[in-house]
C-alpha cells in the first residue's frame, strides 16, 4: 500500500490505493508510520497514486468499529501524523488531486504542502456525522487561524487549490509538486534540520530566541569556507 523510491536527499512515500483514493485503513497507515519511522534522507516527499492524495479514513473499516476500536483508529492515525511532524528532516506534502478528512490532515502535520492546480481540500466529515481525527482540531487552527479553521470545518464544504492558497492550506501551487521537493533537499541537510527545529519550537519568545542564536553560530563554525565564498 506504501510504495517507495530514494535517492541519497529525498525519499518518495506513496499512497497506493487508487482504486479507494487512497483512503487508508488501519493496516495502510502502520506501513505508513513504519516507513516515516525507518526513512534517513533529508527529505520526505508524500504524495497518492491516481487522481487523488489521501481519502483519509476508509470508511468501509469504520463503520465496523465500536467505541474502543474507533478510538483505536483515532490514535493509529495521530500517531502517523505526528511521525511526519517530529521527522528530523523536511516533509513536503504533494498534493495532486482530492485531500479529505484524514488525508488533509496528515498533510496538515507535513512541514509544506504544495498542490497543483486540479487539487481540492475538505473536511467533509461533519456532513455524515463525523470528524477527522488524525491531530486536525489542533493543526487546523494552528495553520488557518481558528476563525477560517472554524469555519472550514463546520461547514464541510471543498475548496479548490486557488482558494486553499489563499487559506493558507498550501504554500504554492505547481505542476510538480516533487519539484519543490527536490529544490528543497538541494540544500544543505544540518542546516534544513535546524530551521525545522526553530520553526517549529512552540516554547516562549526568550528561549526561542536563545535556541536560534546558539543554532546560527553552529552553522556559522559548520559553513564557514561556504560562507566566506559568498562574499567574494
């Protein structure tokens, strides 16, 4: 369900299941953390077979599923979510065609999101009675702001890849989404990693700042012969 290729910076992670779109059950999403989990390479690029990202649930396990084993899904998938979040390199989400319910919300955990022009975005959920609950209350409002996260959850409508620009659900629309990847892993590794560190860091201003200052001289000693080329 989880197809792979690599090279030496970036490593492609692919959703399988067109046939589905790419929805992912309890199984699909355990290959899925288990290749975040085992990838090395500077960059993750995540992206779907066929004409869409990432369904999310698959509906067919779900409606199978009681209270505990509900809950149970629940946490498999915050888990993949906070695999792509807490990977050490960069993770870029490609997104080309449908991201639904639980497939926005993995992109949402996903350090930048690009889609192409034929993309759509939703959280249809709440037009059958559910939610996405793959972390999507707490990064939708992180990412959106909480009154655009309010409401485009509460309604359940789909916007399009201009629209979701405009958002702020993606960074950039591109024909290539792996293009963005590969621009990104042209850049120097210890340095990707330190900014995602920073960027990322959620404790307060003053210690923030401490960390980035301490991060900079780092680089400065790491790169000093790269540093001093640019100036000539």
């Amino acid at each position: 369900m989880i197809e792979q290729e690599a090279s030496a910076d970036l490593r492609t992670l692919r959703i399988d299941r067109p046939a589905a779109r790419n929805a992912l059950t309890t199984d699909g999403l355990r290959a899925l953390e288990a290749a975040v989990e085992k990838a090395t390479e500077p960059v993750l690029l995540l992206e779907g077979t066929g004409p869409a990202f990432c369904a999310g649930a698959d509906l067919d396990e779900v409606a199978g599923l009681d209270a505990d084993g509900a809950a149970a899904f629940a946490k498999r998938g915050q888990r993949v979510a906070r695999a792509l979040e807490r990977y050490p390199g960069v993770v870029v989400a490609g997104i080309d065609g449908a991201a639904r319910g639980g497939g926005l919300e993995l992109a949402l955990a996903c350090d930048v999101r690009v889609a192409t022009p034929r993309s759509t975005f939703g959280e249809p959920g709440v037009t059958f009675g559910l939610f996405g609950a793959w972390g999507g209350t707490v990064r939708l409002p992180r990412v959106l702001g909480e009154g655009d996260a309010l409401e485009f959850a509460l309604s359940g409508r789909v916007v399009d890849a201009a629209e979701a620009r405009r958002m702020g659900l993606v960074s950039r629309i591109v024909d290539e989404p792996r293009r963005v990847a590969e621009e990104i892993a042209g850049n120097a590794t210890d340095a990707l990693e330190v900014l995602k560190r920073r960027l990322r860091d959620d404790r307060d201003r003053e210690s923030q700042e401490r960390l980035e200052a301490e991060a900079f001289a780092e680089l400065v000693v790491a790169h000093a012969d790269d540093v001093a080329a640019r100036r000539e």
